[in-house]
C-alpha cells in the first residue's frame, strides 16, 4: 500500500456534527400554557428554528434572568450557542442545566456533545455514561458515547456501544456509519461496507456515509466504485478539500489524468497543500505513488 493510501486511512468522517444537525442534541423545554416563561420559549424556539440565533439567545437569556433555576431555559440557551458555534459558552450553558436536573438524560447528553466537540473526549464520556444510565432506552446517548470513545481509541468500547444502539434502533443509519468507523479503525474493512451498504439502504442523503464507504472502495482497489460514492457525495453537498483530493487519487488510479488534476487543483485552490504537487503536473495523470 502507497504512502498516500496509507494516509487517507486516516480520513473517515467523523458524524458527530452531522448528528447536531438532525438531533444530536435538543433545544428541549417544558414549558406549559400556563408557564410564566412560555411567551419567551415560544419566541425564542421561533427565532430559533427561523435561523435568528442571536434574537433566540436573547428571548433564552430573558427567560433565564427570569427563572435562574429553570434548567430547560439553560439548556435552550446553550443549545442555540451551540448552532452559533459558541460551544464553550454551549458548555457553560448545559453545564448549569445538568447541575439544576442532574437526573435529566438529556442536559448530560447535550453536554457530553459539547465537550466532543471541544475535543474533550474524557469529559464527554463521563457525561454521556451519565446520559446513558438514565435514558437507557435512548441510543443517542449511545451513539454519542460510542464517539467518545472512539476518539479515546477505546474501538471495543464503542463497537459494543453501537450494537446496542442498533439493537435498539435498528433503522438508525448513523448508527450503522459510526459502527463502520469503528470497524475501519480496526481494520475490519469488510464488516465497515456492510454497515455502510446498510446505512446507505436506510438513508441514502447522508454524503459523509457514501465518503466512508468510498474510502473502502478506494482502500480495497474498487477505483471506479470509490470515484461513483465520491461523487455522489460532492453532489449530496460534501465540499471539503480532502474529498476532492481522494476522489483525485481515485481518478488517478483509473487513468483519469484530466479529471485528477481537476480535483487536485480544486482541493489546492482550497487550502489543502498535500495537492498542490499534483495539481501543478499537467503532462501526465497524477499517481499515487510518492
């Protein structure tokens, strides 16, 4: 194996900001009609889900100078910093929610969300243990858990963690993504493409999943069926420099000189210096040998 395939090894989508966006974590609150803070979560979840974050913030804030000890204002607050990629103020946020509720699953499970993505891995696993003892029917917690615990290169740990996601929630395709990760990471590439082709058969708009199960392609010398998935991820919305730099080696491997040097170039135009030797080679396809 070349140096440059030992390299995109190391490049599987990480889903956990992909599972922000479709329900890693909750804006959440209890508020009734007869809740003196209703107005303001009503006004702030409008705000929120019309895209005003900062106006959402402030109705947030409102409720909670009204009722500092109401832990669902906190965790509102926090989740809407969250989507404004405030995460250490998001922190702050559910960190007070989960002190005011601490038997709440949900309050652990945002805040255990936020600390990944802080790259504090240790933190949010000793959240999401949390999350998961009290909601243990739940498999986002599980999932979630299985992320910190991939991140502390504890792959047994976050394997048993999706099985029992999955077995709970067996239409889960992020589920099935992540276990795929996992598996990769242990050089388990034949078990990852199952779990994507299944991930795929539940959900076909994920672009990171078809990313994943391109690098096996790639990995395992299918070319054109690793050009075909990544593809259909640039067309489902995957931009990043690495993509199209991987979709480039995939071309290069066909004997697409011209479309390789295409992505090469995009990928440097974008940033990601490791292309810019073969986007500079215009008199013969790029090669993934160094």
């Amino acid at each position: 194996m070349t140096q440059l395939l030992r390299r995109i090894m190391l490049g599987f989508p990480v889903l956990c900001t992909l599972l922000v966006s479709i329900g890693c974590t909750s804006l959440g609150g209890q508020s009734t009609a007869t809740d003196p803070l209703a107005p303001l979560f009503a006004q702030g979840q409008k705000q929120f889900y019309a895209g005003d974050l900062d106006r959402a913030v402030v109705s947030f804030s409102d409720a909670i100078a009204l009722a500092p000890d109401r832990a669902d204002a906190w965790n509102a607050r926090g989740f809407a910093k969250s989507r404004q990629n405030k995460t250490s103020d998001a922190v702050h946020d559910f960190q007070a929610a989960a002190q005011r509720d601490p038997q709440n699953s949900l309050y652990h499970n945002n805040l255990g969300v936020a600390y990944l993505e802080l790259e504090r891995p240790g933190d949010a696993l000793l959240e999401l243990n949390d999350a998961v003892r009290l909601s243990p029917e739940n498999p986002l917690p599980l999932i979630h858990r299985a992320l910190a615990n991939r991140r502390l290169k504890q792959l047994p740990e976050a394997v048993a963690d999706l099985d029992a996601a999955i077995a709970l929630d067996g239409s889960n395709a992020i589920a099935y993504a992540n276990r795929a990760v996992a598996y990769a990471m242990q050089r388990d590439f034949s078990a990852a493409k199952q779990d994507l082709d299944r991930a795929i058969a539940i959900n076909g708009s994920i672009f990171q999943i078809y990313e994943s199960r391109a690098l096996i392609q790639l990995l395992a010398g299918d070319y054109a069926l690793a050009v075909k998935d990544f593809s259909r991820a640039v067309a489902l919305g995957a931009n990043d420099t690495v993509t199209y730099y991987n979709r480039a080696v995939a071309f290069s491997m066909i004997g697409d000189g011209t479309r390789a040097q295409k992505d090469f170039e995009t990928s440097c135009l974008r940033g990601y210096t490791a292309a810019c030797p073969f986007s500079r080679v215009s008199s013969q396809p790029a090669t993934p040998t160094l």
